[in-house]
C-alpha cells in the first residue's frame, strides 16, 4: 500500500498538466530522469499494453499495472546482470525462461540483434525491458488470435499486415518484412 503511495506520488508529478492521465512524451520524459532511455514507440508500446480503456494515454490504474510488469522484468534483469550493469545474451536467454518466454534459437536471436542497440553483445536495462516489452506484446497478440489455444495462428493478407505494422514501428526486422510484402503486392498489382 504504501508503495502504491509512493507511485501515485510520482505519477501526479509526471502529470504535470493534471489530467489524470500520463502521455508516451511525459512517461519517456520521466524514465529518462531515471537514466532509462527508452525511443518513443517503445514507451507507445508500454503504454498500449495496459491500456484497457484504448485511450492513448496512461491512468493511475493503468501505471499501476505497468509498474508491477516493469518491477518483475528489472527484478530478472538484477538477478542476472551480476553488478555489470549489463547482461549478455545467455543472461536474456535464462532471464526470459524466469518471466515465462521461452525462445527458440532463430527468434532468440532475432530478437537479441534487435535489442542490441549498441551491437556490443551487452544490454543494459533499458534494452532489455524494450526487448521484454516486444516480446510480451507480441504473446499478446499471437494469443488474441490463437483463439482455440492451439498455439499456432492462420493469418490472412490484412492480419499479417496488420501484426507487422503493429511492431515494425519498434523492430526493424518486422518493418523489413512489411516493406518486401508491400513490394511483392506492388508486383503483383503489375
Ligand atoms: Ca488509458
């Protein structure tokens, strides 16, 4: 409880115009104090997973949620990072199994060499919460339309079009993709 305190307070002071609610410019603004530097689309993407009334911006309520997911995912990342200040890909590996995300090599490593921001091999916590966020976000909409829990999912042309779009804005192998089925559509228009 007293936490919940303590985060109302940092949120209203986030809220600087008093709406009641935060935006991704206030949110990024407010993490960046914290040294967590995060671009925009990926705050979009953090503030789109809890945002249950899809208004765009973020509630109390809403926050609160993002900050439970937010405190398991740095939880991992301390577990792991060995007083580094970062951890390597073995340590995303096992820090992923530890939230519930269980890769295969091919999307592991996709997914790494998205992260790396830096190409060095080392992700700090801002990167690996980015990565933590595609991955949840991604779960969240294989699941939305895995509706038999079969865990494989059929899309059409829009739906595939539509996922991609969706995350390209933060993985650039996703837009590549989008850009090569944009010119295979062109083509075939031909
Ligand atoms: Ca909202």
């Amino acid at each position: 409880m007293e936490r919940e305190s303590n985060l109302k307070v940092w949120f209203d002071r986030v809220d600087s115009e008093k709406t009641g609610s935060i935006t991704a410019a206030q949110l990024k603004a407010a993490l960046s104090v914290g040294n967590l530097d995060f671009s925009i689309s990926v705050v979009q993407q953090m503030i789109r997973m809890y945002d249950f009334d899809r208004n765009g911006t973020m509630s109390f309520q809403e926050f609160v949620e993002l900050n439970r997911f937010l405190l398991k995912v740095q939880q991992a990342f301390s577990d792991a990072e060995r007083a580094r200040g970062y951890i390597v890909p073995d340590d995303v590996y096992e820090a992923l199994v530890k939230l519930g995300f269980s890769l295969d090599s091919p999307a592991f490593y996709t997914v790494c060499q998205s992260f790396d921001q830096k190409k060095n091999g080392r992700f700090r916590l801002d990167d690996f919460i980015s990565l933590c966020i595609f991955v949840h976000s991604s779960r969240n909409m294989f699941n939305s339309f895995d509706t038999s829990k079969q865990g494989r999912v059929t899309l059409d042309l829009n739906q595939f079009i539509y996922c991609t779009h969706f995350y390209g804005v933060i993985i650039p192998s996703c837009r590549r993709y989008y850009k090569i089925l944009e010119i295979n559509q062109k083509m075939s228009e031909i």
